[in-house]
C-alpha cells in the first residue's frame, strides 16, 4: 500500500513538471519598459510609442550595442530609469544624420523637437541632444560623455564622462559648431566640461573636480572649481576657484574666491596673459599670486587680495595693469617680498604699464608695497606701507625713470632709506 502511495506521488510530481515545461514564458519576464499599464519588449519601442505627458518607467537593465542607437521621438516625456541602467557600447567616431538630427552611435540620442526629462537611474551610454531639442538631467549616474546641440538643464546627478556644450566628437573632424545654451544646476563632474563657441553656459552650481574650459559666452553664478580656462567670454559673479586661468579671452570677475594651489609655494591663482586678453575684477578674495603677462590687460576696482610664502600678491610683466582700489597685502617672508611686482627681474627691456590711482599695498614682515623692476609705473593714488630696514614704501630697482610718482600715502619703518628707495640711482 505504501509503496502504491508513492508511486502515485511520484506520477503527480512528473504531471506537474511535464506541465510546468509546457507554459510559456510570461510577458512580464520579456517587458523592458512601462508607459503606465502597458508594457514594451524593448527601449525603443517605448521610445516610438511615448506620447506628450507621459512617463516611461524602465523595468530592467537595457543595452545599445556599438553598431545601434536609440533615439527620441519629437515628443515631451520623463525617461525614469527607475534605479536600472541602460548600458552603452560608444563608437567615438560613428555619426548617422537622420532627417536633420545626428544619431551616434551607442548613445541615447534625444531627437529634434523633443522635450526629454531623465532621472533616477545610471547611464553608461553617452547622450545627445540635437538641435532643436530640449534635454533637462534631474538626477542619474553618466559615465559617458554629455554632448549637446541644443538646450540641456543639468539639475542634479554625477558626471564620470565629458560634458560639452556646442560641440561633439564628431563635430571634432569637420570643426562645425552649433549655438547650444546649457545651464548646469548643480552635481559633481569628474572629467571635463567644455562650452564652445558660439554656445552660451550657465553654471549655478555644482562642484567640479576637473577643468572648465570656456570659448563661447558663460556666466558662473556658483560653484567649486579645480581648474577654469577661459578663451572666450566669461563673467563670475560667485564662485571658489583653485586655478583660472584667461588664456586671451574678454572676463569680468564681480565676486569670487580664488585660492590657488595650496600644495605649491609659487602658488599662482590667477592668470592673465596673451595680448587679446582682458581682465576687470569689481571685487574678490584672492589667496594667492595674479599674474598678468604676455601683453594682458587688466583692471582692478576692488577685492581682499593676499598672498605669502615665495610670491608677490600681483606680478605685471609685458602687460597693462590699472589697479583703482582693493587691498593688496604680502604675508610672507619670501624672496619676492612686495605686495605689487612691475616687471621682470633685473630686465630693463619689461615693456609693461602699471597705473595705480588707488588701493592699499602692504606687508606683513619685511618688505615694500611696490617694487618696480621695469616698464613704466604711473602713481596717482593709493597708500603703501614699508616694512624692515631695507626697504621703502615703493622700491626702484631699475632707472629712476620708470616711476612716474604723482600722489600717494607713504609709510616706511626704515631708518636709512626713504619712503620711495631708488636703489641703482
């Protein structure tokens, strides 16, 4: 009897097996993807079916393969990755033109008159957007690059691969340019963001922990940055920076705090050079030494500057310098002791322009508040402070010729030179 119960046990086991083997598998195991109820096979097919106000809602991991793209149809829709990714093979240099727009290959591809919202996921394929489109990233991993052609708002996320504004890989070959305007909100990039002429950037945010490079027209409102270079238009109106440098570009500095690199005693925090650069900083924090060389121009209205260690607060060689107001202190015990620097060392062929109608220049061990090696330095204004036995309040270290002192305050704690010490006189 018991050995009848088992075979018959074993009969309905092998019934159910045999049955299970039979079904099919379900739907819910092939869905890649979710407009409200309904379900897609793939990412694409979701892609062609959105409609205006609508929501496609991820439900696995999705892959572009090298050879495919994906691509947006003109509609407006919230892309929720829904804490999946969607992986990407990038081909660098493989670019389809479909009907006006420029599909890359690996990529999500964000279609003329699109209005595409992405989140809440990661995305290891790159994304553009083409002209004519509109991209806004509210949150997400992205590990390969950001290019945009049209307009893209950055609210949030973490950006392993390029950001570039104006300009794709490409567009690298042919040297086309579009005009894209982009505004970065905040999220932390660690690789390079990169705005091109004629496109227009705005930053209000976000740390960046490599270099911003600027040919176009940008406006920083906020942030933390590593390193910006600027070759086109650019104004700050807040910011901390650890490196800028204006490499020939036109920028107006309303506030910010540069520091320069803490870790290197020539720490240098900005730089102005090239003989189409322009510079007008309103007001600033700057902690280390401005250099403005190679035939710049630059403008200084206002600010807190400060500098120690080996490096004179502003060093002018070969450029033009206007200084109207601000504090200028050295707070080191260096070899270049001096809140202003004109010229280089010991070369009388500095072609250089200094005019100083205003500001404060002192130090805080011993030193002078100018040293003039060369080119021609004009004093209408100002107040400058001595400190030690063997300096003035303004040092001349080349022809006597050089100053042309019209009106200052002078102070000097030296006892053997005077208030202006001309030193090969």
């Amino acid at each position: 009897m018991k050995r009848m119960k088992m075979v018959a046990r074993t009969l309905i086991l092998m019934t159910i097996c045999l049955m299970l083997c039979g079904i099919p598998v379900s739907a819910a195991s092939k869905t890649v993807a979710k407009i409200g109820s309904k379900s897609y096979t793939s990412l694409q097919k979701a892609l062609d079916a959105v409609q205006n106000g609508q929501t496609i809602k991820l439900q696995k991991n999705v892959k572009i393969a090298k050879d495919e793209y994906a691509y947006t149809s003109a509609k407006k829709f919230t892309l929720d990755l829904n804490g999946y990714k969607i992986k990407g093979n990038v081909d660098q240099y493989t670019t389809y033109y479909v009907n006006g727009n420029a599909y890359r290959s690996g990529f999500l591809n964000i279609s003329i008159g699109a209005n595409v919202t992405i989140k809440n996921g990661t995305v290891t394929a790159g994304v553009l957007c083409n002209s004519g489109a509109k991209l806004t990233i509210a949150s997400g991993v992205y590990k390969e690059s950001i290019e945009n052609r049209g307009t893209t708002i950055i609210k949030k996320g973490t950006f392993i691969g390029s950001v570039r504004n104006g300009l794709f890989e490409s567009d690298l070959l042919t040297g086309t340019t579009v005009k894209a305007k982009m505004t970065i909100k905040g999220g932390t990039f660690q690789s390079y963001v990169s705005n091109y002429d004629p496109s227009v950037m705005t930053i209000a945010g976000g740390t960046f922990q490599y270099s911003v490079s600027n040919s176009g027209t940008m406006v920083i409102n906020k942030g933390t940055f590593t390193q910006v270079s600027n070759y086109g238009k650019l104004t700050i109106n807040k910011g901390t920076f650890s490196s800028f440098w204006n490499n020939g570009g036109a920028v107006t500095i309303n506030y910010g705090v540069f520091k320069g690199d803490t870790a290197d005693a020539y720490s240098t925090a900005i730089y102005n050079r090239y003989e189409d650069a322009t510079m007008k900083i309103k007001d600033a924090k700057v902690t280390a030494q401005i250099s403005n060389s190679q035939s710049a121009k630059l403008v200084i209205t206002g600010g807190t500057f400060s500098a120690d260690d080996k490096s004179a607060v502003i060093w002018n060689t070969s450029a033009t310098l206007s200084i109207k107001g601000g504090t200028f202190t050295y707070t080191g015990s260096g070899t270049y002791n001096y809140a202003v620097m004109a010229g280089n060392l010991w070369d009388s062929s500095d072609t250089g322009k200094v005019t100083i109608s205003g500001g404060t220049f002192k130090v805080t061990s011993s030193g002078a508040g100018l040293r003039v090696n060369g080119g021609t330095v004009t004093v209408k204004g100002g107040t400058f402070y001595g400190n030690g036995e063997d300096y003035g309040a303004i040092d001349v270290y080349t022809s006597s010729s050089a100053l042309k002192f019209k009106n200052a305050t002078l102070y000097s704690t030296s006892t053997i030179h005077k208030s202006i010490c001309y030193w090969f006189a």
